[in-house]
C-alpha cells in the first residue's frame, strides 16, 4: 500500500464531490479518460493537444501527474487530500477518477 498526495483542483474545486463519494479526484476537468493511454509520452502529446501554450517542461510536470493518478495508484492505496477551503486533510483508501464516472 501507498499513500498519495491528491489535490482537487487549484482551489478546491472538487472538494465537495470527492468528501460526498470518498473519492480521490482531479480538478483537470479537460482531461479525457486515459484508460487508452498507454505511455507518458502518448500523455505528454495529448496534454501538448489540450493546452499547447504550455511550455516542454510544464507539459512534461502535468503529464507525470496525470500518469500517476491515472496509472500508479492501486485501488486500495491511501490517499491523502489537502482541503483548500477548510484547515484540514481527508483520507480515502479507495480511489477513482472524476472522468471514469
């Protein structure tokens, strides 16, 4: 088991939706699902298609977190979430992406 830091969106965004269903989620709404994904340079071009002002490093950074949440966490690894709009932190032992629902 592993314990990930998970955050929900810049500002909280998904805070709610993920304390009401004891998920890990994303704020990156744009995202599609990545299931087809299969490598983190198929993820780094299709960050690249999505945003393509960001910079080589920049897309490389997001990518790699995206390929974390979306292809290193287990179910039942621990996940640990910082609220942006309270003085606290949730755990949740199971997880699931926002875009999989």
């Amino acid at each position: 088991m592993a314990l990930w830091l998970v955050r929900a969106g810049r500002n909280g965004e998904q805070e709610d939706l993920a304390l009401d269903q004891g998920l890990a989620v994303i704020g990156w709404r744009q995202i599609p699902d990545l299931d087809g994904i299969g490598s983190r340079d198929e993820l780094k071009a299709l960050y690249a298609e999505l945003d393509p002002n960001q910079s080589v490093n920049r897309i490389a950074n997001k990518a790699s977190q995206l390929w974390a949440f979306a292809k290193k966490i287990q179910e039942g690894d621990l996940v640990a979430l910082p609220l942006k709009r309270r003085s606290a932190a949730a755990f949740c032992a199971r997880w699931r992406d926002i875009q999989r629902r």
